[in-house]
C-alpha cells in the first residue's frame, strides 16, 4: 500500500484515529493513539516515543525512539467505528534518533534475521494455529475460569455456545483482510481455534498479534473473557500455537519439495528439520516463554514433549502434514501463543537455517507414540525432553551461541533480564497448593 492510497481511504472512510503500533520484546503489542491532524507526520516516520518506558528497550539517557510505520499494515479496526467515525491502525519498527533500527525491536530483528535467509536464496512462510478459552466473566467484570460452553472437539450447536462470537471474531479478521481457512471447537470445554491462511514470516507475526488482539476485544463484546494462556485448568487440554513453516526459493518454488523422495521431502527439508531437532532445547524459553507454558508441556495432554519428528505422528515434537507440493511443510507443534512471534519466528528459522548450512542429517523419524515408549527406548533413539520448567528453558537459551546470534546483543541481554524476574516472582510466591498441601500438616 502507498502513502497516496493511505490518504485516500482515509477521507473516504471517515478516520479520525489512528494506533501506531509495536511489539515490545515480550510480545505484547504496544500502541500511541494520534488523531488525524497528525497522520502526515505518522506516516513520515516523525512519531516520537519514549523508549525508557518500554520493558526491554533503552535506558533513559538513549530513550528518544521513533515509530517508521509498514504502510502495508494499514487496516481499519471495525469494532472501532463509533458514530460513523472510523479507527485504523498501523503496524511500526522502532528505530533511534539517528533513523537507524533499533537491535532492541523484535520486528526489525525477525527482518534482519529474514535478510540472512534470503542472501542465503530463501524467504520463509508461516502460518500459525493460535488456541484460546473462552470464559465467562464475574458480576464484576473480572475474568473466571468458567468455561462458557461444554463442547469439545468440532461439536455442533447448541453445545458450541462460543460459536456466535467465534464468528464475528472471523467475520471482524475477515474485514481486515485475513483469509480464514477453517475454525472449529477445540478438544477442552471453552476452547477454540481459528485458522487463517499462512504468509511470509514478517506477515504472519503481524497477523499473530493482530488476532490476539481481535480475539479479545470481540470477546469482551460478548461478556466474554478470551485468554491465550496455555493452561488455564489443570487437568484438561493446554492452548498450543502449532507454527507451520516453510522456506520457498527466490523464484518461488518450494524448497521443501521434492517428488522423487519417499517421503516428496527434498535434502533442504531434512536439513531444516535436523536444525530444528538440534535447537530445539535452546528456544524454548523463546516459543514457551511463561511459567505456565511447562504446565502445558507434560505428557497425556496431545503436547509435545520430546524432541523428535514423524511424517505422521502427532506426539513428535516436528510433523510433517499430508499436503505436498506448494504445501509442503513442516510443524512445530510446541510453541504456544503466548510467544512473541517476531522473536519465536526468528529462532525457528535460523534453527532450521543452522541445519541448512551445517548439512545436518535429522535422526530416524519416530513413527510410534512416543508416549508408549519406555525412558529406556527414548534413550536407545536418542529423544531428548523439551525443558521442563521455564527455569531450565532459560538455563539452555543462557548458554546458546544460536539464540545469541539470532536475537542479537540487546534482545538475548533484556530478554534473559525480564524471564529471570518473571522466574523468580514465580519461586517466591506462595500458592493456593503450597496452603492445601501444607497448612494444616505441618
């Protein structure tokens, strides 16, 4: 989209306000809110922030910022429109006061780590499988963890009682330009998944933390309360965030296909899948990035917990879909939505990239249920675990010279500084299970 087709729209439709958006290095979307008066200056890149205030980005003696706005992700918010006058918003990088990107902007460093790929003859795809619950709210207007329906895995009306606002949300991503391939009830009671069409890296984090954001306000509409948290209720199915990926070549062909293979998988392929199962440890702490995301990483729950992969098999932490040819891909099943997109893309792809330029060969592809498989038969095919609690995650991105290099200085030191503390307000509190377990025992 030009400059001229943004002012267009602008007087056609009525806008008068205008988010200017980014992502701070935790992955939650930030906004400043400008009125129309000062679009021109917004889409110039004139926009000032600042930085200081920002979790992760500048100290206060470097903190002046600017927004250089992705004229490409102008879309007007639809539930915005209040009296005929119109909202849109734009996605931003964050760059210095010299104009130059700032290393601390998770989007300006997934386009870094982008640029790599492509001096190496490939540009990345992704689509990802963002789960939610929807809850009901309290009189007060709080969140609970009460489901709003008791469906479970593609049920119909009028068990699906979230179906009304899980179709306005698709109708809502719809007016905002998002190809919806499919949404269905998921297997918990509450929880849901609306699948949009895939797109280059970049667009498809854009799109990530755009749904996040739709979801929740159409939900709000609805009395209800939607959360990305991937367990919310003990004992019952975690939200996962499947991320499917592929790298095409320059001339737009499939880097991941090759017919006369027995599994149509080219060499490119293998090597991508082998660097994914190398690093797989290592960016944990990046696509599972809460306390609570190891409480979704167990076994028993379809999560996947062992770094392994199968053309098939839906327990292996790497899957393979049916799809060949253009679709041909490969699943990373163990990310959940509460990641940052922009930083878990950028590890994903330079893992895989690692695999690419190092000629890795992946281990045999696992074709059983990995969860019938004895500790001593993981060991014999040489499966390791994924992280088991944020702690250990942390421990293995600390000693990562891949996740030094593909978030770069800044991020890789902030990123470690803000998951630390998050661990230890976790090792310090004292919980509701500490209280039944030990109160009265003691």
């Amino acid at each position: 989209m030009t400059r001229d087709e943004i002012l267009k729209i602008v007087e056609e439709k009525n806008i008068n306000f205008f988010r200017l958006q980014f992502c701070d290095i935790n992955g939650f979307m930030k906004n400043i809110a400008i009125p129309r008066s000062q679009l021109e200056k917004a889409l110039d890149g004139k926009i000032m922030f600042d930085g200081s205030s920002i979790s992760g980005f500048a100290d206060i003696e470097e903190s002046d910022m600017y927004l250089v706005p992705d004229y490409d992700t102008f879309v007007i918010l639809p539930w915005r429109n209040q009296d005929g006058i119109a909202a849109a918003r734009l996605i931003c990088d964050v760059h210095n006061a010299d104009g130059t990107p700032f290393s601390g902007c998770p989007r300006c460093n997934l386009k870094r780590v982008m640029a790599e790929a492509r001096e190496m003859g490939f540009t990345m795809n992704v689509g990802t499988e963002a789960e939610f619950f929807l809850f009901e709210r309290d009189h007060d207007g709080s969140s609970t963890t009460i489901t709003n329906d008791r469906a479970g895995y593609f049920s119909l009306d009028p068990d699906d009682s979230g179906n009304d606002c899980r179709r306005e949300i698709i109708e809502t991503l719809e007016s905002m330009g998002f190809e919806i391939e499919a949404s269905h009830h998921e297997v918990a009671e509450g929880q849901h998944e609306i699948n949009f069409k895939y797109a280059d890296a970049l667009a498809c984090a854009d799109n990530t933390l755009t749904f996040r954001w739709a979801v929740k306000a159409i939900a709000k509409k609805h009395g209800l309360a939607a959360t990305f948290m991937p367990k919310p209720i003990f004992g019952i199915n975690g939200s996962g965030m499947h991320t499917n990926q592929s790298l095409f070549n320059l001339d737009g062909s499939n880097a991941f296909a090759d017919e006369s293979d027995s599994l149509q998988l080219s060499e490119v392929a293998y090597q991508y899948i082998a660097g994914i199962i190398k690093n797989a440890r290592d960016f944990a702490a990046v696509t599972n990035p809460t306390v609570n995301s190891y409480k979704r990483l167990v076994p028993g729950y379809e999560a996947p917990v062992y770094v392994a992969w199968s053309a098939s098999n839906r327990s292996a932490l790497c899957r393979i879909p049916a799809s060949r040819g253009l679709g041909t891909r490969v699943e990373v099943r163990c990310p959940d939505p509460t990641c940052n997109p922009y930083l878990a893309f950028a590890m994903m792809l330079n893992s895989g990239l690692d695999g690419i330029k190092n000629k890795l060969t992946p281990p045999k592809s696992t074709d059983i249920n990995i969860f019938h498989m004895t500790a001593a038969e993981k060991d014999a095919a040489g499966i390791a675990s994924m992280p088991a609690s944020l702690n250990e995650a942390l421990d293995v991105l600390r000693q990562s010279p891949l996740a030094k290099t593909t978030l770069g200085e800044h991020i890789f030191k902030k990123y470690l500084e803000s998951k630390d503390a998050e661990w230890d307000r976790y090792r310090i509190a004292v919980t509701d299970w500490e209280l039944d377990e030990y109160l009265d025992v003691y």
